[in-house]
C-alpha cells in the first residue's frame, strides 16, 4: 500500500509539473511529453498490481493524446481490458473517458458520446464523482459543438 501512495504522489506531482505554464510553450512539448511518457512506461514495468498498472495507463494514454492519438486509444483500451477483468471500477470509468476524448478529437461524436455514457454509467452506480463529472462534461462538450 505505502508504494502505491507513493507512486501515486509521484504521479501526482509528475502531471502538475507536466500541465505546468511553460510546459506548453514552443516546440520542446513533444519532447516534454515523451520525457513523461518514457516516465510512466518506467513505472508500468516495475509496477506489481494491476490497478497500479491500470492507472498508469491511463495516465500514459492521456500523456499520448498529445503526440499520437492512436497510442493513446491502444493505451486506454489496454486500460480498460485490464480494469474489466479486474471489475476497478475507477479504472474501466477512466478508460471509458478517456476514450470518449480520443474519439471526440477525432470528430468521431457517437462513438465518443457512447464512451462517456458508457463510463457515467459506471460512475454513477460506483458513486465516482470525478467521472461522472468529466463524461457528463465531454457529452455537454459534443453537443454543444453539433448545436
């Protein structure tokens, strides 16, 4: 349990400096976010629980997003088989989230309004208020993109 929490401190301080201001300036971004993707692969080979793993896919698929938005998807479906043979609950409520984004960039709006209800759907029966909150956010995104 301790190396869980401190994995996730890690992480967490690991994302802020990530979104940080100067992160997102200039051409050195990608490099930025490969350095964090090379990161979090690190941790993935030495992590021991599955749900570490999980989160840490995840984590890698929302870091992919920015530079190859197909290692993203293969990340959070790999995320996602996982949790579900599992039943981690934040972890396939995650998955679906992130899928539902990846989606959504790329103008594939069904599909990614069926990833978010498929992950609120988790989220409300499993009472996680985070994600019920970013997929109801992403389907209010797509609609009022379609008008």
């Amino acid at each position: 349990m301790i190396k869980i929490g401190f994995i996730l401190v890690f992480i967490f301080g690991f994302s802020i400096n990530s979104f940080g201001q100067e992160a997102g300036v200039g051409l050195e971004y990608p490099l930025i976010v490969k350095k964090n993707i090379d990161s979090l692969e690190n941790l993935l080979e030495k992590a021991e629980e599955d749900t570490t793993q999980i989160i840490l896919l995840n984590l890698i698929s929302r870091q992919y997003r920015v530079i190859d938005e197909y290692q993203s998807f293969i990340k959070a479906l790999e995320a996602l088989e996982k949790a579900e043979r599992i039943n981690y609950w934040n972890g396939i409520a995650e998955s679906y989230m992130n899928l539902g984004f990846i989606n959504n960039e790329q103008g594939l709006y069904d599909q990614a309004i069926e990833m978010y209800q498929k992950g609120l759907d988790i989220a409300k029966k499993h009472n996680i208020i985070k994600a019920q909150t970013y997929c109801l956010n992403g389907m209010g995104i797509i609609y009022w993109e379609k008008q």
